[in-house]
C-alpha cells in the first residue's frame, strides 16, 4: 500500500471533496496532448526534495495513457525514482479535465529504478477510483494571479478524504491553459480533527511541452 500512498498524495488519485459544488470557469487541459509533459519541483515545507513528472503518453485502443514519474532530488534517497503508467477507460477526454482522470483509471503499472514496470492489482484500482472525484466539482475561484510569469486563475478546496484516522485537506491551485496539465502551482495541507498539521507540500512548475510528434522526454539531470 506504500505505492497507493505515494499517488495520493501525488494527485494521481484525484481528491474527493467534501467542498460545495463548483466549475472550473474554462477548460484548463486542452494542451494535455499525446506527447506533451509538465515537470514540477515539490516541497513538504522545506527546500525542494522530489520532481514529479506528468506525461500524456500515445495512446492505445483507444485508451489515454498518462505516465507519472517521482524522483528524489535530494537527501538520502537521492536519485530513487518511481514511475506510474495509468490507462484511461476509453471515451474520458483528458483535454476537458486532466486531474479528474483517477476515477477512470482501467490499469496501471508500478515500476521502481531499473526493475521491470509491475501490474497492480484489482483492489489497488478500485481503492484509487474510491477515492477520486472530479476537481472542477471541488474548486472554488478565488482570483486571478500572475504565477512566475503566467497569468492563471486561482481556485481553492477542500476535502475530507475517506477511512481512518479522519483528516481534512485544504490547498489551492493556479491554472494556465497553456501548460500542458494545467497546473503552474499548488498547494495543500492536512490537518487533523484537532487542528495539528500532519503534512503539507508544494509543487511548482519547472518546465513543460507540447510535443506531438515526437513524444519527447524532459533532460535528465
């Protein structure tokens, strides 16, 4: 369940709220194409410590296909990465709402380092799409910022996550049509019934493409 965790809180599952029904006021996701990429620096209050990489993937009879990939930039496990391949169920259009895509999730591969990718199990998916509600059901507009060069409307949630112990995640995101996934930056933090923060992080955008054609990888560092 370690790698079920990791995309949680990775957004790979999307949130499910407990927020009062809102919309996104545009489509955020129409750059989302089949070879485009967005990479991010993430923080858990301090310094950055991982890159998370989104890629749109070609797709494969008829379903899209998202790779996401955490690598450790610092500390000691420097260098330790993970990369997570979904499908989508056919018919779900990324471009409309890319962060909504955890609840259509049909598969998906786990791989660690240089092993071989390995297949999750059922109970995994379903515990995903348990999870997974839609963002523009969750978010609520607040302004609109310019974010490091980018001009992006800011929204705002909230959710209280299923199981136990109870906890209730609030966080904001800045959205560009541009870039491909959308995000220029986020945030979130958990806190419990008490009040007391259990965690909290930050990703911001580093680098992005829209590359149709040649479904290219960002530079390695």
């Amino acid at each position: 369940m370690r790698i079920l965790r990791a995309l949680v809180l990775a957004g790979v599952a999307a949130f499910s709220a407990g927020a009062a029904s809102a919309e996104f006021r545009k489509s955020y996701f129409t750059a989302t194409t089949p070879g485009s990429w967005a990479k991010y620096s993430v923080s858990f209050g301090g310094p950055p410590t991982m890159e998370y990489t989104y890629r749109r993937l070609p797709d494969e009879k008829g379903s899209a296909r998202i790779e996401f990939t955490m690598e450790y930039t610092s500390g000691p496990p420097k260098g330790k990465r993970f990369v997570y391949v979904s499908w989508i169920k056919p018919g779900f259009s990324l471009e409309k709402n890319a962060w909504s895509y955890g609840k259509w999730v049909t598969r998906m591969t786990t791989q660690q380092g240089s092993e071989k990718p390995k297949e999750s199990s059922a109970g995994d998916l379903e515990a995903i799409k348990a999870r997974a509600t839609d963002y523009n059901a969750a978010s609520s507009f607040v302004d609109t910022a310019t974010v490091d060069g980018k001009t992006c409307d800011h929204y705002s949630y909230k959710w209280s996550p299923p199981g136990k112990p109870p906890s209730t995640e609030t966080g904001n995101l800045w959205l560009n049509e541009s870039v491909p996934f959308g995000v220029v930056r986020s945030d979130l933090t958990i806190k419990s019934p008490a009040g007391a923060t259990i965690s909290a992080m930050e990703t911001k955008l580093v680098a992005s493409s829209v590359d149709p054609a040649g479904f290219s990888r960002p530079r390695q560092r």
